[in-house]
C-alpha cells in the first residue's frame, strides 16, 4: 500500500502477479472522496501508437 503524496489522505494498493514476470495486475485507490481502479491487461503484445493527425494538414 502507497500513501498519496499529494495529503489528500488516499492510499494506492497494487496487485501484482507473484509468479513468473511481475507484471502490475490492478491499481485501486481510495480516498476521502472517491475511489478508482485501474485494471491492466494485454501484455506482452504489440502496441501500435502513431501521432496525432497535423491539425488543418
């Protein structure tokens, strides 16, 4: 678990695969005001990333 920084009084817990490459499963935050999860997936597979398209080009 991960205090927030920032003193907004959250915390960060990690869930991490413990067997074979550590890869970050889920992040979950909760705080005073609200909470999150991030949830990942899809790893070791191709990420195709191109830029932005030259706005009025």
């Amino acid at each position: 678990m991960v205090t927030d920084k920032a003193g907004k009084g959250g915390t960060y817990t990690f869930h991490v695969v413990t067997e074979g490459k550590p890869y970050i499963l889920k992040v979950d935050y909760k705080g005073p005001e609200h909470r999150t999860t991030t949830t990942y997936s899809a790893f070791d597979r191709p990420l195709d990333v191109r830029p932005p398209a030259v706005a009025g080009g």
